[in-house]
C-alpha cells in the first residue's frame, strides 16, 4: 500500500430485522412476524412536516412505515394496504423501533402533571419499555365480562360479554378526526369498529343489530364498565408497554402517564 492509498471506512448497516408482537396473516394463513426496517431519511422527514398527514396520525404512521419497513415475513414489498392492516400494537412497536435505528436508544420526553400542570423533563431510555408478545398461535382477541351489561331495551335483550379484535390501522386512520375533537367519542369509534361480538345469557346480539347500534353500545356503558375494557386492553393487549408511573416533582402526588408518540422522530 502506497502512502496514498485509502482504506475506505466499514459502511454502517441502514437496515435491521426486528420481531413483530403480533404479526400479520397472509392469505393462505401463514403468520408473518419479523420486518426488515431501514432507517428513516429525508423523504420521512419531509413526512413528518406534510400539514395533512399530521392531521391524521394513522396515516402518517401509515407512510412512514411505507417507506421504511421493506417486507413483513416473506412479503416484499409490504406496502401500503398490509401496514395499514398490522395491528397498532405492531405498528407502536415498528414506530419505536424506527426511533431507536435512526436516532439511538435516548429520548427526551416532556411529561405534564395532571394535578398541579408542572411538566417533568426526563430522558428515557427506549431499551427499557417492555415489549408483550402474543403467543404466535394467529391474532389475539380481548373478551371482557361487563359487571352492568348493556340493556338492549328496544329488543328486550341484556347483554355482558364483549368480545374485540385488536384495533388495526385502518381503524386509527379512520377515527383520527373524531379523536381529534373529542378523545371518549374518539374511543368509542374505535372500539365499535373492533366489536366482533355481543352476547348474554347465552344468547349472541344478531350481528345487524350490533352494526346498526354502532358506537351507542359503548357509550350507553355505565364508566365502572368502561373502566374493565379499558383495563383488559391495556392488560392483555401485546406490544410495547408506553405507560409510566412516577411521583410529580412539584406536588409530589403519583402520576400515571404514557410516552408520547409524537416525540419520536425529534433527535436528542
């Protein structure tokens, strides 16, 4: 080697292959749970700063998976139609993922006391939100024993188990609007679209009448029972555990919080 002779240095690998919490069915039943991602680049940036997408967060997940996420199992490209058909559980996971590829495992996220309105700065370590996986037997359903039921009263009928599938991303693009403007009506919307079934006494609520009830059946709920779907969900639904616990620095009172989202793609 001469003196100007140059050793180029070792490119840095753009790509990882991660393990999804759910996975996706293809058409011949087969359950896909690894995506291969690459990191984000200045077309996701300019994403992430188009006014419309930002109105609607489901599908401004949507493209920017779209253009990172390469395949899902042995589907390649994934495309548009299966990212928005993964389970949010899956996507969350894919959006963290994303974070920690491109910017690194540090996050500096803003917290505001719901009792005194101080708002905490702490630096989180993404590497330590655990991440629940399903069982890798197909995809998971949520079924919660209601304590007061629904009375179906034009139709005599009473109602107390719920059955859900989990919420995709179809579901959070299409109620993005209404969860903009009002979060319980926002949660309504989106649990009616993953009720798969109504049943009580052993008796199954016809499903044109589900439909045609529509949110009204989670929202004629007394709040003890809302409170049980609220719970199973975050319970017994897989993927990455955002939520955090801590005392407010100011008041001192405990507080119970997630972690934003919206500050993932924000570099440290």
């Amino acid at each position: 080697m001469t003196m100007t002779d140059t050793v180029s240095p070792p490119r840095r690998a753009r790509e990882h292959e991660v393990t999804l919490p759910v996975g996706c069915l293809d058409a011949d039943g087969r359950l896909h749970r690894t995506a291969m991602l690459r990191k984000m680049t200045g077309h996701e940036e300019a994403l992430l700063s188009d006014r419309k997408l930002r109105a609607n967060g489901g599908k401004l997940v949507t493209e920017l998976l779209n253009g990172c996420v390469r395949a899902v199992g042995e589907i390649a490209p994934a495309g548009r139609a299966l990212l928005g058909s993964l389970t949010s559980a899956d996507r969350n996971f894919l959006l963290l993922e994303l974070r920690k590829l491109t910017f690194g495992t540090e996050l500096e996220a803003s917290y505001t006391c719901p009792s005194c309105r101080e708002t905490a700065v702490v630096v989180e370590d993404l590497e330590t939100f655990p991440v629940r996986a399903s069982d890798g037997t197909g995809l998971p359903e949520i079924v919660v024993r209601l304590e007061d039921g629904f009375d179906d009263r034009a139709k005599d009928g009473w109602y107390d188990v719920l059955r859900f599938r989990l919420p995709v991303g179809t579901d959070e693009e299409r109620v993005a609007t209404i969860a903009r403007d009002n979060a319980a009506r926002g949660t309504n919307a989106l649990l009616a679209r993953c009720l798969i079934s109504v049943s009580g006494d052993g008796e199954e609520m016809p499903e044109n009448r589900r439909e045609a009830l529509g949110t009204k059946i989670l929202s004629d709920l007394t709040m003890g029972d809302r409170a049980l779907i609220e719970r199973a969900f975050r319970d017994e639904m897989p993927g990455v555990d955002l939520s955090r616990e801590f005392d407010c620095g100011s008041c001192g009172r405990p507080m119970r919080t997630s972690l934003d989202l919206t500050s993932f793609f924000t570099p440290s």
